[in-house]
C-alpha cells in the first residue's frame, strides 16, 4: 500500500503543536516549574483517569453529556434547517424575519440560561439551551446556500415545467446541500460546546460539564484537566466525522462544476 506523502506531511503538522505543547508540560512537571496545586503533572492525570475509570464516573457523565449533545443538536439543526429554507426561499419572510434573526443571534447564548432556568425546569431546558447554539449556523448556511443557487438551474428547471416542489427537490436542495453540510458540521462543534456550559449553568444532573464544576469545588484540577482533554477528544472526533459526511456528499460540488 502506497503512503501519500501529502498526507503525512498534514498529520506531522497537525501533531506538531500538541507534541510540543506536552513536552513543555512533560518538562515543566519534571524539574517542578509549576506547582501542583496550580497545574497538576501528567501523572497526576493519568492516575484520576484511572480513578474516574474505575469509579464509572467518567464513562458515564460522557455518555450523558453525548446524549444531551444529540437531543439538542437535532431540535436545533432541523429547527434551522426548517428556518433556513423558508428564508432562503421566500423573500418576503425574508424581509420581515432576518433582522429579527440577526438581533437575536447576537445575543450571548449564556444569557439565555436564566431565561430557560425559569421557563423550564430540568432536563428540557438544558437541550433547549444546546437548540439554541445549534440552530444559528445551520439557518445561515442553509439560507445562504439556496440564495447562491444560479439562476441558470432555474431557467432549466422551467424548460422541463417544474413545479414548486420539484424546483426545491431538484434544483435547490442538491445545490446548496454542501453549504447545509457546512453548517451541520457547525452546529454540531457549538451543541458540544454547549453543553458544557448548560451542565455548569443550569445545574446538570450528570454530564462532564457538572463533573469538572464538581471537581473544581473540591479543587482536584486533575479531574477538571482529564474532562478538558475527553472534551477536546471528543469535539475533534465529531468534526472529523462531518468533514468526512461533508467529503462523502462532495459529489453535489464537483457536479454543480462540471454543469458550469
């Protein structure tokens, strides 16, 4: 099997930083440059991992967090996605929606957690909290998406005397697809982010987010760096699967090329 050096060369960049960046660590801990109390030792680490392990505690309070990304994630993505196509295929709603939407988008998404605490009670207002993050980039992307449809696929679509839904099934969904993909991947990265901040705010029963707030209140930093890094891990790991989603529907973008 033939190695691409290419991608050898994109893997030893990407390592290059996180290498680095343990080695600092690595060196730091071994001639004792920071204190522990302050940043805790790679040993130290490894050893609550294997605490957290044993205990169950960490498997457990991620599986939760995961299944309350996904509730989240898919109220909000297909809330935005049902945004986005109304938007993007009405003008009048256009009009009168969007500056709306754009003024609410600014608001903080912490913000909303005194809002939803008071509205809602529990575990549905965390998700709603997670929905919120999760809608903006998928209306944007899907709205952006259909308003860059060329308006030669449309001409083509009235030679062939497409309806309405054929218009939309035919010519505008495969078009702007890519740019729904895009914000999919998106939506997906904020709902992770989110969660974390809705499991600290909004008093979590469960979740990596109330094991590091948990932790930090009994100051065991270790704890709070090992759900950092499964934090990291585990976004990296979600990117990495869309971008390949993303990869795997590329075909809409090499046709939409190839047409032009």
């Amino acid at each position: 099997m033939k190695i691409d050096k290419v991608s050898v060369v994109k893997v030893l960049d990407g390592a290059l930083l996180p290498v680095v960046l343990l080695s600092v660590w690595l060196l730091s801990s071994s001639f004792h440059l920071v204190s522990r109390s302050i940043f805790p030792y790679p040993e130290d680490v490894w050893k609550a991992y294997q605490e957290l392990v044993a205990n169950d505690d960490f498997p457990s309070s991620l599986l939760v967090s995961i299944a309350r990304v996904m509730k989240g994630f898919v109220l909000g993505a297909s809330t935005g996605l049902v945004i986005g196509i109304l938007l993007g295929m009405s003008r009048v709603l256009d009009k009168l929606v969007t500056p709306i939407f754009n003024a609410i988008r600014q608001v903080p998404l912490p913000a909303w957690a005194p809002l939803l605490v008071l509205i809602s009670i529990g575990e549905p207002s965390r998700v709603i909290f997670i929905a919120i993050g999760a809608c903006y980039p998928v209306v944007l992307n899907t709205c952006e998406g259909i308003r860059s449809v060329r308006n030669e696929y449309f001409e083509v679509g009235r030679v062939f005397r497409f309806s309405r839904p054929q218009q939309f099934f035919k010519i505008v969904l495969p078009a702007s697809f890519p740019s729904i993909l895009t914000g999919l991947r998106l939506s997906l990265s904020i709902s992770w982010m989110a969660v974390v901040a809705a499991e600290i705010f909004m008093t979590a029963d469960g979740g990596i987010g109330e094991l590091m707030w948990v932790s930090r209140e009994m100051s065991r930093m270790d704890v709070v760096i090992v759900c950092i890094i499964a934090i990291a891990l585990v976004g990296f790991g979600m990117n990495y699967l869309m971008r390949k989603l993303e990869i795997l529907f590329s075909f809409w973008r090499l046709t939409l090329k190839q047409s032009r």
